[in-house]
C-alpha cells in the first residue's frame, strides 16, 4: 500500500499501478533500461500490473523477471474500454494508471491518479489532457512513488 497526504488535495491511497506498455515502459517492444529493477522495488509495497496490445509481441518476454500481472488484450476488442473496465475491477480509487495513447485515456480519467508519459512515440493529446501529471520517460513515472515528496510537490494545491 502506498499512502500520501496531499495539502488540499486529500490522501492518496494507492494498491495498485497500472502500466500501458509500449509508448510506456518500453520502446518499440523494448523495455526501457531501469524500469525493471524500479518496478521489482515498488513491487514490494504495490501490485503492478501492465495491460497492453503487445504491438511487438515482446512484452511477456522483458517482464519475466518483474512481478506483475501482465494482460496481453485481443486484437478485435476495443482497448480503451478494456484497460477502463480492468482500473474499475482492481478499484479506481486504489489505482495509478500509467499510459500515453488514446487507448489509455479512460483508465487515466478512471484512475485515482493518471500519468502520462512521453517517449519517442509521443503523448496523444488525449491522453495528455486525461493524466493528472505528464513526465518525460517511465523512470520518472516511477520515482514519484520511490520518492513521494515529489508527488506531494506536484500535486498540492
């Protein structure tokens, strides 16, 4: 469980982090260099989780080491509405969900707290105005949780 007081904001009370894959964590099918070894230490304390279209059928292979529950979504359902239902079933108050394209919008707006990345496949303007905060790379997005003062700085009011 992760717990942060935000002045004026209330207290964020998170269980679960929710991760699009490609565009998110990795690149081209790609996991980028880091987020292996940060999403194994947040693990201790959260439940990861990644919901992808697998684009380059590379995802169940550069996580197999990290503990997490990865969904891999069939092609003829819309992705949108599946990573929407899937934040609605874990419990959107108890979820942080992590994307940049326009499937991911509905989790980010469903999602207690919504990220938004931006890597060399860009941000959908989408996804950018859903998210509650816009980082540059994945490691960024998960050093908010190891170093929450950061999240607390950004987040108050």
């Amino acid at each position: 469980m992760f717990e942060l007081k935000i002045p004026g904001a209330g207290t964020l009370r998170l269980k679960h982090l929710v991760f699009d894959f490609n565009g998110t964590l990795a690149v081209d099918g790609h996991i980028r260099p880091g987020v292996r070894e940060k999403l194994r230490e947040l693990a201790r304390d959260l439940e990861i989780h990644v919901i992808t279209a697998d684009t380059f059928g590379k995802a169940k292979l550069a996580l197999e080491d990290v503990p997490c529950r990865l969904t891999i979504l069939p092609s003829d359902e819309p992705h949108d509405e599946a990573k929407f239902k899937y934040v609605q079933e874990l419990g959107p108050q108890q979820v942080a969900a992590i994307g940049n394209g326009r499937n991911d919008v509905l989790m980010l707006e469903e999602a207690a707290l919504g990220i938004a990345v931006l890597l060399e496949e860009g941000t959908a303007r989408e996804a950018l105005l859903a998210a509650d905060i816009l980082v540059r790379d994945p490691l960024d997005a998960l050093d908010l949780f190891l170093n929450p003062l950061r999240l607390k700085a950004t987040l108050r009011r």
